[in-house]
C-alpha cells in the first residue's frame, strides 16, 4: 500500500530550545510544525544524534492515527529505561533490553477518540543505540519478545498478526491486539531508524490506526 503525506495534518513541533533535558511532566498541545525532507539511509545513521525529546510521538500524531474528539493530553520525560516495554513482556523494562547506557525518553498521551468518544492511552518508549548495526540487533530482540504473546489460550488478550512496514525513516513490526472476547484492543509498535529504536502501545484503534501510528512513530524516529 502507498502512503500519501500530501493531505496529513500540520504536526505539533517540539522546540528544545530553553527546555530542560529532564522535561518530566511537560504537556504539549496541538500546534505548528513542518517535517524534514528524508535523507539518503546510510547518511542519516552516520549523522544521527542520540535520542532527543522531538523523536518522541506529538499529540498531532495521535490524532493522525486515530481521529480524536478531545485535547490530546502529552506527558514526556526523559528516563533511564526503568519503564515498562510492552503489556507482553510485563515488568521487563525497556533498559533491561537495550542497556542503561542509552539515552531514553518516554511519553504518555491520552484523548478520546472520535468515532466513539471511548479515552484511550499511548504508551512510548524511545532509545538509542551506539550503532545502527547494534540497533537492529535490539529491534530483532524486541520484536521476538513481543511476538511471544501473538499465541495465547483461549479467552486471553493476545497480539495478531506481525506486519513489517519499511518507509524511508526506518522500518517497524506492527500488531494489533484483541481481548480474550474477540474484540479489538488497539496494537504495538516496534520500530527501528538507523540507531534509534521505538516502541509505543496503544488500548484503542483496529488494524488501519495501528499501521498509521506505525508510519508516524518512524517519521518522529528519525
């Protein structure tokens, strides 16, 4: 399937600028921004800084994905990989993965989306790696980890199918979730740009949500 970006709403841009590296608790609102132009692949991994505050998800993502009807509430903050990776892997923190040396940030957003005013919450973890090369390694890592919960007794919660999306910041696994009643439960997504690693839950959305929060993890990943 082919992405259009032509017709995607205009994202909230983070400015680091005067914000402390520690920016616990910062809430963000929907506002003006613009995307860079994509760079050659083995450039931007060359180039790419550690991890910063703007790879994070922007409330104007959360909207992309799932149409919201309500102010998108964004909690950000910069960590030391003591939050919890997925629903999957239970209390396994994202730094027991990919070590405490890492530059972490972490992001919870909360909205109600619109088709049926339910609230809903985003969970995301990001971090860096010392090399694309160790990055991919971690990303394998994760999406084995996560993939273990595709495959559960009956009347449990469970992960389905696992989608691969390669666009030009990066390439990610995606699964959606269904509760043990068959219905749907929102998804996961691990995703890898260069030395970046990503990997962000929702409770709400079916197939075509997840897929887009997917595309939007990456291009913020980058």
């Amino acid at each position: 399937m082919t992405n259009n970006f032509s017709n995607r709403r205009t994202r909230a841009a983070l400015v680091l600028a005067g914000v402390p590296a520690l920016a616990t608790g910062l809430v963000l609102g929907l506002g003006g921004g613009a995307d860079a132009s994509s760079a050659n692949a083995s450039e931007r991994t060359a180039a790419q800084p550690a991890v910063e505050l703007v790879n994070l998800l922007q409330p104007a993502d959360i909207d992309d994905a799932f149409r919201v009807s309500s102010a998108i509430r964004s909690v950000v903050s910069a960590g030391n990989g003591s939050y919890g990776m997925s629903a999957c892997t239970g209390e396994e923190q994202m730094g027991d993965v990919v070590g405490k040396a890492a530059n972490y940030f972490y992001g919870v957003y909360t909205a109600r989306a619109a088709a049926t005013n339910t609230k809903f919450t985003v969970d995301q973890n990001v971090a860096d790696q010392s090399s694309a090369k160790r990055a991919a390694t971690k990303y394998a890592f994760i999406v084995r980890q996560v993939r273990g919960c595709q495959h559960e007794p009956a009347g449990h919660w469970r992960y389905g199918v696992a989608h691969r999306l390669t666009i030009g910041a990066g390439t990610a696994t995606w699964m959606t979730t269904t509760n043990g009643d068959g219905t749907s439960a929102g998804g996961i997504v691990v995703a890898l740009s260069g030395r970046h690693l990503a990997v962000a839950e929702g409770n709400l959305g079916a197939a075509p949500a997840i897929r887009r929060l997917a595309v939007d993890t990456l291009r913020q990943l980058r």
